[in-house]
C-alpha cells in the first residue's frame, strides 16, 4: 500500500509555527528571571535569621560541650580531694580532713553531701558528738539530697542523740528505716526496738529484735545482741536446726552383715 506524500507547509503555517516555539522560549526565559527573582528575594529575606540561628546553634553546641567537659574536670578534681581527705582522716588528722573537705561542703550535689557526711564523721571522732549530730541532722532535711545519704544522715543523728531523745521522736525517725528488707534494717531495727522498750511495747520491741536476730544477712555481731534481748523479752528468736535423722547402714552392707557373723 502506498503512503500518502506529505503536504508541505504553507508560509503562514511555517510562521506560526516559528512565533510559536519563540513564545515558549520567551516565556520559559520569563518564568527562569522570576525563579531567579524570587530566590534573590528570599535570600536577602532569610540570609540573615538563618544565619544568626546557626552561629547561636553552633555556638550552643560548642558552649554546651565545653560545659559538660568543665563539670567533669570538676567532679574528678572533688573525687581526688575527698580521697585526699579520706587519706588524712586514717592518719588521724581530723582538723586538715576538715580543711580539705570544706570548699567541697560548701558546693551543691552528691559530692558536698558526701563531704558534709565525712566532716560529721570528724566530729564524732574528735568527741563532739552534739556538734556531729547537728551535722548529721542538717544532710537529713536536706530535700536536695540523695535518699541513701539522707537515711545515713537520720540513723547517725538518732544514734548520738538517743539517750536524750523522745522515745516517739526516735520512733517516728526510723520505723520508715526498720523494715525488713530495707539497706539499713538491722541498725535502724535495734534502735527502734529500744526505743519500743522505753515505751513498754515489748509485744513490738521482741518480735523485731527477733527478726534481725535471724536475718542472715545482718552482722553476726549485731544478731548475737539482738537474739539476746529478745530473749530477755520472751521471744524466741533462735532458729530452728532440723537434726539429721539416723541412717541405718547401706542395704548391701546389711545383707553383708550376717553373713559375716555366720
């Protein structure tokens, strides 16, 4: 089949054809410039916000870096000073240790608290039990201080201060502390018991020095002193030891046995 020749175009349509494709270039060139415009625009609009905000990041960043790397330096310049004053307080010179550990006391956190606790434990070295116990008391009101230290704090105080404490006073300090189970149960335990022996509850006193007496996991030491008392109250606290029954001698050796007497 043959194909049909193709009709060559007039000059109009050629004209047409070429004002059409000079429109398009036109208008593509027109949409680039506005393109181009509009960035421009939005350049010298944002440029310099957007480049404040990433100096002040960078410059967050860098700062928030070499805060945390100061705090660091910090914290092991303290822990080689507490060591220091460890160090001073085994050779039995409570005065410099107390020197050492003062600007460390003076600070905020976990170190100053430990800090606090050692100065305290000076004083008591030193006798002066009645200041060691306005130490201890301070760290115990102390909301900004760990738990564990604050407890610590609570159990020292009552302990130097228990003879010329309330019975109720040194109850209400460390039955939170004497529960079974709890980190300082057995010497929170004992004190609360003598406290409930002041008072005449020895139906509360017996049963929790029976308690710490057969808890294994107390000094041996304290628990010989704790079975002790609630002895003297009338509790039992000894454990039970079940004894070994007798064992008969193996069969084959039972069978073997008369035998040998034949």
């Amino acid at each position: 089949m043959a194909l049909r020749p193709t009709r060559p175009q007039t000059r109009a349509e050629q004209l047409a054809e070429r004002q059409s494709a000079q429109s398009d270039a036109f208008l593509r060139e027109v949409d680039d410039a506005l393109r181009g415009d509009d960035m421009a625009n939005a350049f010298q609009r944002y440029a310099l916000p957007v480049g404040a905000a990433l100096v002040l990041g960078l410059g967050a960043l860098g700062g928030w870096l070499w805060w945390g790397n100061y705090q660091d330096q910090q914290a092991a310049a303290r822990a080689e000073q507490v060591t220091i004053a460890l160090d001073q307080i085994d050779a039995a010179r409570g005065d410099l240790a107390t020197k050492t550990l003062d600007p460390i006391a003076a600070g905020t956190g976990g170190s100053a608290v430990v800090a606090r606790l050692l100065e305290a434990g000076v004083l008591v070295q030193q006798g002066k039990a009645k200041d060691a116990a306005i130490r201890y008391a301070a760290v115990a009101a102390d909301d900004a201080a760990p738990k564990p230290y604050r407890d610590l704090a609570t159990l020292r105080q009552v302990a130097l201060g228990f003879d010329t404490m309330k019975p109720e006073d040194v109850v209400a300090k460390l039955k939170p502390l004497a529960a079974p189970g709890a980190p300082w149960f057995g010497p929170a335990g004992e004190l609360l018991g003598m406290a409930y022996v002041k008072q005449g509850k020895k139906d509360l006193a017996g049963p929790l020095f029976g308690a710490i007496a057969k808890d294994a996991s107390q000094p041996e030491s304290l628990r010989a002193r704790t079975r002790q008392i609630a002895g003297l109250l009338g509790y039992d606290a000894v454990d039970d030891i079940a004894q070994p029954a007798e064992v008969g001698p193996p069969p084959a050796a039972a069978a073997s046995a008369p035998a040998a007497a034949q």
